[in-house]
C-alpha cells in the first residue's frame, strides 16, 4: 500500500507537466533521473569494490563486519561522517591510506553529480 502511494504520486507528475510554470520543471527531473540511476549505479561498484577491502581488512570492528555494514559505512564516510581514529586503532597505514583514497573518489564522485 505505502509502494502504491509513492507511485500514485510520482505519476501524478505526468499531469503537472501540462501546467505551463511546472511542466518545464517536470521534464528536466525526469532527464535528471536518467543520469541519477547512472550514477548510483557507477558509485555503488566503488562502495561495493572498496566495501569488501575494508570489510576483509577491518572484519574485527563493528563498522566493517560484514560487507553490507561496511558499504553503509563507506556511504557515510562519503556523506562526511568518518573518523580516522577507528583505522588508526587498526592498522596505523593501510587503514588511513585506503581511507583517504576512497574519501577522494567519493568526493570527485559526488561532486560530479553537481555537474
């Protein structure tokens, strides 16, 4: 039922795109979907691929146990919400370098998606 309401209300966007102020609006969001959904797709390979090193790396921390706990991790570092001193407690170099270089792709990816 919850699934039914946000479809009804996203298709009730086709009507809004006959309304002269909005209908522009309407349009550039549905173009705007098409390079969202290329992007998730490109950034969830990077959060997949670099998931699965810190959760092979870090399995003993709570953060990284499993793949799914370190991908949700990895999206909120890349939100901005991370700490160096949980790597630095686990491994003084590796920890922070691969953290450092996936902060880095995160950010240029992100800010990409301003583009």
């Amino acid at each position: 039922l919850a699934g039914n309401s946000i479809v009804l209300w996203i298709r009730m966007l086709d009507y809004l795109s006959l309304h002269q102020a909005l209908g522009p609006a309407v349009r550039v969001m549905a173009l705007m979907v098409n390079d969202l959904i290329t992007f998730s797709i490109v950034f969830a390979f990077v959060l997949i691929g670099f998931g699965s090193a810190f959760q092979t790396w870090f399995r003993s921390t709570i953060a990284f146990g499993t793949i799914p706990n370190a991908i949700v991790s990895l999206f909120a570092y890349a939100l901005g919400e991370f700490s160096f001193s949980e790597m630095r407690d686990e491994s003084q170099v590796f920890g922070q370098i691969v953290l450092a270089i996936f902060l880095f792709i995160g950010t240029i990816m992100l800010l990409n998606l301003l583009i």
